[in-house]
C-alpha cells in the first residue's frame, strides 16, 4: 500500500517537526485554512442527530478538536497516515479515538459511521488507482444514507486557474510535489449506483451557506490577479489577499473544493 519511495510520509514528518500541533502545519495559507474551518462547520450545523463521524488524514488533529468543542454531541474517530502527526493529536487529550492507518485499506467495519471527511488527504494519494479505492473504502465504511464531505483538490479548478494565468502573461502552476488532483470524468463515472453528490440545500435551508466553489474567488485572487499587480509570487496572507478574501466565491477557479456525497 505504501507509495515508494513515501514521499507522502517524508513530507509530513517534517510539517510535524516544524508546526507541531498549529493550524499552519499542512496548511500555511491562513485563510484557506479559515474558510475551510468555516465550511466544516455549517456542514456539521446541518445535522441534526448526533453522528459517528470519521475523519480520514486527520493531521495534527486540530480540526478533530474545534468539531469536539462546537459539536460535542457527535462521537470522533481520526484516522492518520503519518505517525509523528497522529503523536501530535495524540498530545491535545481528545476525547476521541485516533488509528495509525491508510485510506486505501481502513481498519473499520461496514457501515459503521454516518459521516466521513477529508481536508485535503486524498491529494496525497498519488496514483489515481489509490485515489479511488480511498472513495471504496470510505463508501464501504458508511452507513446506507451517510454523507462524504469531500475537500479535495480537483483538476478543473486548477485548469480554469491556469488559464487565467496564461491569458495574463503568468507561466502556469502545477499541483505540489506530494499532491495530485482528482479528475471528476475520472471520479463520477466510478461512484455511480455507490455515491451520489448531493446539494447541500436538500439537506436544510441553510446548506446554501456550504458553496463547493468556496476558495474560488480567493485562488482566483491570490493566483491570478494578487501575482500580476505585484510581480511578484508571495500570494499568501498579505494585506491585499486578506482584503479579497471577503468577496463571494464566484467561478471555478479553486483546485481546493467541497462536495457534498451521499451512500445511496
Ligand atoms: C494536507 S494534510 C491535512 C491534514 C489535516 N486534515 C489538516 O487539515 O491539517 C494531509 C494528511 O493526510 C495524511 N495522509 C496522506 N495520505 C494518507 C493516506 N493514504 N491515508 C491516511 N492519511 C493520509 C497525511 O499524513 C496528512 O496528515
């Protein structure tokens, strides 16, 4: 199961060692990270009863304990890859379970949980074969009903990016070297009669609030415009992203996306 030589592993031993348990370790673009914490949570407003919930590439655990302290009433289960960032979870005392495993083979049962996530895990798992055996498996662990939060990095968003960038006279950008994207030809066909992606709206009124396009304006800013008004490539966290960040997201302009499937 292991990719070799595991870069993926490499990678992350090294984020542990430097960021340790804060929110920058994977993620050093503050307000992606804050968007994404802010789409976690109206998703978990959602639901109404309280879920047995997975999270697969749970990291450093710092999301696990936000959802702990603002929705208590579900039970976690965090699932990591890397050992040396699952001992960084394992250090906050989390009222919660937390496995050493692969998405490729998880150590769960049929139908065990009623909500699955990912932020940013099955990027990692370069090979598109991997890619989708992580969607078996994370449909074999849930419940007939359960719902997939899918925040993963998909190859349309960064397409669309690159072209605004090559229209401006800007050389393109290719994904990380620990990262691939999801192909959704790729995907779709594959989940069909297993998974079926649901809008949020269906789910409460509210799920307007969850928009799978969200960091569309925000990559389309940082990217695009932010590097061709400075000349410059330092995108993240500067005054002026800060500002743009406010605007609705709009487009198909994020590789970054949230999607919403159900286990039929
Ligand atoms: C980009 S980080 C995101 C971590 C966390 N979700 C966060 O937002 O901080 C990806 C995480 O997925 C884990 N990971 C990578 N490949 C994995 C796999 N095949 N199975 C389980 N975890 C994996 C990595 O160890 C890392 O902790």
């Amino acid at each position: 199961m292991s990719q070799s030589p595991d870069l993926i592993k490499e990678h992350y031993k090294k984020e542990a060692e430097i960021h340790k348990d804060a929110p920058v370790s994977t993620m050093a673009d503050v307000i992606i990270r804050d968007k994404e914490l802010e789409l976690i949570q109206n998703f978990f407003k959602l639901l109404v009863a309280p879920a047995n919930v997975l999270e697969i590439g749970c990291g450093n655990g710092f999301t696990l304990e936000m959802l702990l302290r603002e929705f208590p009433k579900n039970k976690y289960t965090g699932l990591d890859y890397t050992e040396e960032l699952l001992d960084q979870a394992k250090a906050r005392g989390l009222g919660c379970e937390l496995h050493a495993g692969d998405s490729r083979a998880l150590p769960f049962g049929e139908g065990q949980f009623d909500i699955v996530y990912t932020e940013r895990c099955l990027i990692n798992v370069l090979e598109d074969e991997g890619k989708l055996k992580s969607i078996d498996e994370i449909h074999r662990v849930l419940k007939p009903g359960g719902l997939y939060l899918m925040m993963e990095g998909f190859e349309d968003g960064m397409e669309n990016n690159n072209r605004a960038r090559q229209e401006l006279g800007l050389e393109t950008l290719s994904p990380a070297h620990h990262n691939t994207y999801f192909n959704k030809k790729t995907l779709y066909p594959h989940i069909e009669g297993k998974l079926e992606r649901i809008e949020p709206e269906t789910l409460s009124p509210v799920g307007h609030k969850i928009q799978w396009n969200f960091l569309s304006s925000h990559y389309f800013f940082a990217r695009v415009l932010h590097p061709l008004i400075t000349k410059g490539e330092q995108t993240r966290n500067t005054e002026m992203v800060k500002f743009f960040a406010h605007m609705p997201p709009m487009g198909n302009y994020s590789p970054l996306q949230a999607h919403i499937f159900r286990k039929l």
